[in-house]
C-alpha cells in the first residue's frame, strides 16, 4: 500500500478508531485529495502545502507524523513553517543558528528517556541531605 494510506488493514482499523496512531482517514483523505507534499525532515514527518488558497489568501499545511501524533517531534523550521512565521520551504531559506542554541529534542516525557530529577519515585525516591536550615515538621509537635 501507498505511505499516504498506511500499512495495511491492522492500520486502517487503528487509524479508523484512533488519532494517536498516526493521522486520521479525514486527514489523510483530505490531504490526498487537495494538497502536494512540499518536504521531509530528519524524522520523517512529512509536510503538505494545499494547492486552494483559503479566505484568509493562504495556503493550508499539515504534517503528517512519522509515528504517534506528537507535536513536538516537528523541529523549529518547519514549526515556523506551519505556523506561516515564513513562506519559504525550510530548505529554501538559511536560519541562523545561535551558538547558544541546542539541537532540537521532542518532548520525552511519558518514555523511558523522561527527565527524572533526584529524589522522584521513578529513581528510588531517595534524594540529597536537606540543608541545615530545613526543619520537618512533624503533627502534635
């Protein structure tokens, strides 16, 4: 089967009665229909340009996620692209690129690669000493 449909009927059924699996048939339908694919990016995603102007003289854009639904997975250029912070295609344009900047990481959060900061149950629950400033109280004291 074509990328754009799925993969096969297991997929068609998860995406008949799911959004998180992947786009929904509405969107894919509506995508195939009335829109050409304009790009790719280091994680898949794919992203769509309708060929119809709106009300507003815009064109819609949509991107298609490589895996699960999740925002974050879509980097900073294409974000602004979406967004129509710009008109040009990432690859068409050159985005400086601050020193200070880091590269661009999804949201981890609810995976096994989440922030888990000192003392939080799902690294023991076992944190540093407390200051010598800090008193517990205590109920009846």
């Amino acid at each position: 089967m074509n990328r754009l449909s799925g993969v096969g009927p297991l997929d068609f059924i998860k995406r008949l009665f799911t959004w998180w699996n992947g786009s929904t048939l509405g969107t894919l339908l509506q995508i195939r229909s009335k829109a050409v694919q304009v790009g790719e990016d280091e994680y898949g995603n794919r992203y769509f340009e309708s060929e119809k102007l709106r009300y507003d003289g815009r064109n819609r854009r949509y991107v298609l996620y490589s895996d699960y639904a999740e925002a974050s997975k879509v980097p900073p250029v294409w974000n602004g692209w979406l967004h129509h912070t710009y008109d040009e295609l990432p690859s068409e344009i050159d985005i400086k690129v601050h020193g200070w900047q880091g590269s661009h990481v999804p949201n981890m959060t609810g995976t096994p690669f989440a922030y888990k900061p000192k003392g939080s149950l799902d690294r023991g629950g076992v944190r540093d000493a407390v200051a010598s400033d800090y008193e517990a109280w205590s109920p009846g004291e």
